[in-house]
C-alpha cells in the first residue's frame, strides 16, 4: 500500500514538471514560443554613429539571449543591414532586411531612410524602432509603425532657443544640412525662437556631402550678414568641415558665438582620444548632448564595450550609444510580452503585393507580420530602467524627461556649464535631481556657469555687428501742414528738420556704434498725415521707426514700443513772475474798473428790459419799487448762471 502511494506522488510530481517544462516552452495558452526570433538593425557602419552603435546593438543581443528571465526558450537572432550612407542604397537595405521576416527594425539612424521605410513598415505591420532618426515631423499620426527610442529635435532646439533667449540674443543665423533631418530641425528651431521673441535672420542651407569649397562660400556670405550668432545642425560625418573653414576663414575669432546641435557631441563621444585638430577648431563653441545619467547599468556596460571596441582604440560610448543597447532591451521586453498574452509570431501574404508576384524586384517576398499591432502596443506600453535613464513613452510617443547637457568646449576639451530639460528649463543642477523636488521650491538662480567663447574671451559677445552691406534704417518723418516746429521737410541732406528730429539725431550720437538711417516723408503735404496710419507702418516693418509729436495713446502702444516722452502737451497759462498784495478785493482785479463799470451798466440796462416786459403781465414783477428792483436783479443773476452751466455742459458732451 505504501509503495503505491508513494508511487501515485511521484507519477504527479512529474506531471507537474512536465507542465511547467510545457509552459516554458508555450505562452500562457498553450502557444508554443518560436526557438529563434529576428530582429533587423540598419545604420551605416562607417560612421560616427555606426561606430558608437554597433557594438552596444550586438552587447544588448548577446545579453538578452544570457538572461533566462527574459525570452526563455527563445533566441534572439540579429540581422544587420548597411545603408552606406545613401537614401537609395538604404531603402533597397531596408525592403531586403523586410523579406526575412523580422519581428522589428532597429534604425535607421538618417531622418531621411526612416520617412521612406516608415511607408514599408506601415504596411507590413513591423515596428521599426529608431535610435537616431530625430526629425521632429516623424509622427505617430503619419507613421504609426514608427517608434523614437531617442530624444527629437523638437526638444533640442527648445534648449537651443532657452540659450539664445538666456544671452538676449534676437536673431541668429541657421546653418544645416538640406534633408529632412535639417529642414524638420531648423523649422523646430523657428518655432521655439519664435516663444522666445527671437528669429532666424537667414537660414543657410547646405547640400548632403557638401565639399569644403561650397562650404567655404556659403560661410563668406553669412559672414557680410549682420548676425554673429550661428546655430550649426549638420550630419556628424560632415560637420567638423564646416568648424574647419570657418576657422580659416577668421569666423572663430572674439565677437563670434557659434552653438552646434548634439551632433558635435556625438563627435567628441565617439572618439577614443582627444583630437587635437577638431577642438582647435572649435574652440568657445558650445553644443549639447543628450542627458544620460550615470547608473551602475552604465558602468557595468563600459568594460564590455571597451573590450569589444580595443582593437579599434575606440570608446565608442555616447548618448546613441545608450539609447541602441536599450532600444534592444526595448524590443525583448515588448517580444516577451507579447507571447506571454498567447499571440504567435506568423506572417502572412500582402495581397496588394501578391497582384505583382511577377516582378523582377521580388517584392512578393515582403510579408505581413500577423499581429503586429499588438507587438506595437507592447512595445509603448514599456517600462524599465536602461543605460539611458527610464524608457517610457509618453502619449505622443516620445520618452520621458527629455534632457540636455550643455557643454562649452575649450582647451584640449569641453565642460559641462548647465542642463535644459523640459521640466526645469536652463540650469545648474542635474535633472534627475531637479525631478525630486516641486519646481517652486528651487531657488537656483544661476542658470548656467561662465562659458569661454570664441577668442579665449569670457566676455559675453554683443551677437551682432554691422553688415558690410547693410541696409539703412528706414525713419518715417509727418509730412506736416500745420505745426511743424517738431517736425518739417527741408532742403538740407537730410531732407527734414525740427525739435523732434534734432531730439532723434541727438540720441543716436550717443551710441558706441555709428547708425546709418535714412528719412522719409510719409504724407501728402496737403493735409496732416493720420498718425495712426505711421504707427501701423512701423509695425509692418515698412519703416523701421518712426519720429515726431506722436501722442502715446492705448490703441498704438499695442502695435509698437514707445520711448520715454520727451515732451509734455496740454495748456498752459505764462504770466510775469512778481509779488503782489493779496485782500479781499483780489476777485476784482481779473478786469479794470471800466470793464467793471460796463458789465454793471449792462447789468442794469437787461434788468430794465426785463421789468419793462414782465411788469404788466407777471405779478411777481409789482409790488413797492425795493421788491421790483431785488426781484429784477435775482432774475438777471439767474439767467446769467443759467447760460453759463449750458455752455460748460455742452462742452463736456462734446469731449466724451
């Protein structure tokens, strides 16, 4: 009896195994998990970020098929694809990654490959998960396959437009790079500016692969311009040229602020060892970097990397670097989820491609991922802790806490003078550290330390000089008819004269700085101009100011900037300045004694026409001859009163 028992404990204790050994290999209803998953990388592997991000995509596989906890059973294949740079070569890398049935793509890291692909992967149902693609019109409204493991640019050029705001800075000269990446960037950077009460002067744009010639010529045309505050967001590969012409050319020198995008960044990241060359070239820039803040993940990942880049004398380590290892990790996590929730990993035949089986292109060979959508929405529903900070998604489908280092290059390489975030804006303080208090409560009121700039100088630069060939101020001067002692037209070189012109003249003389400006008349000579009409000149830019007895009234200071009156209007009464005695007959000295005499007789002279009138009629007019005279002189005192409140009540109406 006791052998079967004992025999009935064990047949259900191997039962038990076997389940569980059945569940590890199946999701939770019974779907049996794939022995191997694909995933597809694309990026170009000669590049600054290729270099960066290669080794921690192929880390973050190797880690992920260690790790028991995370897709038991099941490996994580990786397929890599190299775009070479180029648009065409990186789309047919793309729809070739895409036919050997990947679950996801990590990539690319060019704006301009992801707009295309993002078409590709809409359809076929796969999430193509960026680390680098950082144009900011890459949206989830339009490419709902298309994920930003990465901070967008929308973010970065609000911390670029905080920096020019923070130096009162008003205009600034954009230089990028002609692709999508350059033109959603720089539209980004407009709109910031634009918060800020700034804007971009001119926008220089640069052809993909320009030649150090094209570069130096559109460097020598910004450079007649009147800004001296240039924003550079060109492709990394590509950008130390524009640092090296610029240094030729005498552009980085004092009086000079250049502020370059994290692509400089990525440079400097990527590099081993200190370049000489690239930080003579630009040394008082300033750039940003992507915030990633030190953790124990991060220093436990350096030494792998390390071993795996020694051979090239590379660290390799940057913010991309980051955000490639987690993208990885993103998608293991979104998998694992996945087919835990009893969702297989099948595809399945488009039927738009079907109808084109015949073609030499063979793109009948691109399938469906069944169920994509569903890995989609595991993959925004992450949560966890990675190299680069927390990885979630907000609901617009960027990570949260987008963060910057602001770091100024100077000597033989750069420190880090602030932070922007979107929570804080500029400051001293890590973000990480600011997320822990209310905002109300920091009373940090340095918002960035000194910073070196070009010339050695610390010396904040004034951002602007005069151009070479510049236009002259254009002053809009009444053409008046009447009063013209504030302002009128003359013969002399400059055309008008008059107290508020010489007012004008007078205040511009004191300028450290000569003002070249032109006058122009602006009405008809026939009639006073309305001045209304000037002030709205001004404020369409059509006169770039405007002088004269313009009165400071509400409807106008709503469309431009008044100075500080430098005259008063109103009456005023100028009488000689001598003593004289006061008594109590004071009130008759405002008129002579025959002036008096003459109001008294016609005082008299109304009074009799009255009684003359009223006395046969009106009985308020008899009585004895005392009460007919006090009665005659009431009336003759109340009319006068009468018509005097008239007058001064009409008045008043007329004002209102």
């Amino acid at each position: 009896m006791g052998s079967a028992h004992l025999a009935a404990i064990l047949l259900c204790v191997c039962i038990i195994a076997g389940g569980a050994i059945a569940d590890s290999q199946n999701g939770t209803n019974g779907v049996p998990r794939p022995a191997e998953v694909r995933i597809g990388a694309l990026f170009t592997f000669d590049s600054v970020i290729g270099r960066a991000v290669k080794p921690a995509i192929e880390l973050a596989v190797a880690d992920v098929n260690a790790d028991p906890t995370v897709l038991p059973g099941t490996k994580l294949s990786l397929l890599m694809q190299d775009t070479n740079c180029s648009g065409f070569v990186g789309t047919i890398e793309a729809l070739q990654l895409l036919a050997k049935d990947v679950i996801a793509v990590l990539g690319p890291q060019s704006s301009a490959i992801a707009h295309i692909i993002s078409h590709a992967v809409n359809k076929l149902q796969v999430p193509l998960i960026s680390f680098a693609a950082s144009d900011p019109t890459l949206s989830s409204l339009e490419y709902p396959y298309f994920v930003r493991a990465t901070q967008s640019d929308y973010y970065q050029m609000s911390a670029v437009a905080s920096i020019i705001s923070q130096y009162q800075w008003r205009e600034v000269i954009a230089i990028y790079v002609d692709d999508d990446y350059g033109r959603g960037g720089i539209t980004a950077l407009g709109d910031a500016l634009a918060k800020k009460m700034s804007k971009i002067a001119y926008k220089a744009k640069l052809p993909p692969g320009a030649g150090r010639t094209a570069i130096q010529d559109m460097l020598m045309q910004v450079n007649e311009m009147e800004s001296r505050v240039y924003v550079v967001h060109v492709n990394p590969d590509s950008g130390m040229t524009v640092f090296s012409a610029a240094k030729s050319l005498g552009m980085m020198s004092s009086g000079y602020v250049w502020i370059a995008t994290d692509w400089l960044s990525s440079v400097i990241d990527s590099s081993g060892h200190v370049d000489s060359d690239a930080t003579e070239n630009t040394q008082g820039v300033i750039t940003l970097r992507q915030h990633v803040a030190d953790s124990g993940i991060q220093q436990s990942l350096l030494p792998k990397l390390n071993n795996l880049t020694r051979k090239e004398n590379r660290s390799s380590f940057s913010s991309y670097t980051a955000h490639a290892y987690d993208s990885v990790w993103l998608v293991a996590h979104a998998v694992e989820q996945f087919l835990s929730a009893g969702n297989a990993i099948s595809f399945s035949v488009n039927q738009n491609l079907q109808a084109i089986k015949g073609s030499s292109l063979q793109l009948d060979s691109l399938r469906v991922l069944n169920n994509g959508d569903k890995l989609l929405e595991k993959v925004l529903q992450a949560n966890f802790t990675g190299v680069s900070g927390q990885v979630q998604f907000t609901l617009d489908r960027n990570l949260i806490h987008p963060a910057y280092d602001i770091l100024n290059i100077g000597g033989t390489g750069f420190r880090t003078i602030g932070y922007w975030s979107n929570f804080s804006g500029l400051s001293v303080a890590a973000p990480e550290n600011l997320h822990s208090v209310p905002l109300n409560s920091t009373t940090n009121d340095i918002q960035l330390h000194d910073v070196i700039w070009p010339g050695q100088t610390a010396e904040k630069p004034r951002g602007w000089v005069f151009p070479y060939h510049g236009k002259l101020l254009r002053i809009g001067v009444p053409l008046r008819t009447s009063y013209n002692e504030f302002v009128m037209q003359d013969d002399g070189p400059d055309g008008v004269k008059g107290f508020s012109v010489d007012v004008f003249k007078s205040a511009i003389s004191l300028l450290p700085y000569p003002v070249g400006c032109t006058f122009v008349l602006f009405g008809d000579g026939l009639k006073n101009p309305s001045y209304s009409d000037l002030v709205q000149k001004v404020s369409e830019n059509y006169f770039d100011a405007a002088i004269g007895d313009i009165s400071i009234v509400t409807n106008r200071t709503r469309l431009v900037d008044f100075t500080q009156p430098y005259t008063e209007s109103g009456l005023i009464i100028v009488a000689p300045a001598r003593e004289t005695e006061s008594n109590a007959w004071a009130f008759l000295k405002p008129f002579t004694f025959q002036m008096w005499c003459v109001l008294g007789l016609l005082f008299l002279f109304v009074g009799t026409v009255v009684w003359i009138l009223e006395h046969r009629t009106n009985t308020e007019f008899r009585g004895t001859p005392r009460q007919q005279i006090m009665t005659v002189c009431w009336l003759v005192y109340v009319l006068h009163n009468i018509s005097v409140f008239q007058r001064v009540q009409a008045f008043l109406l007329s004002d209102i």
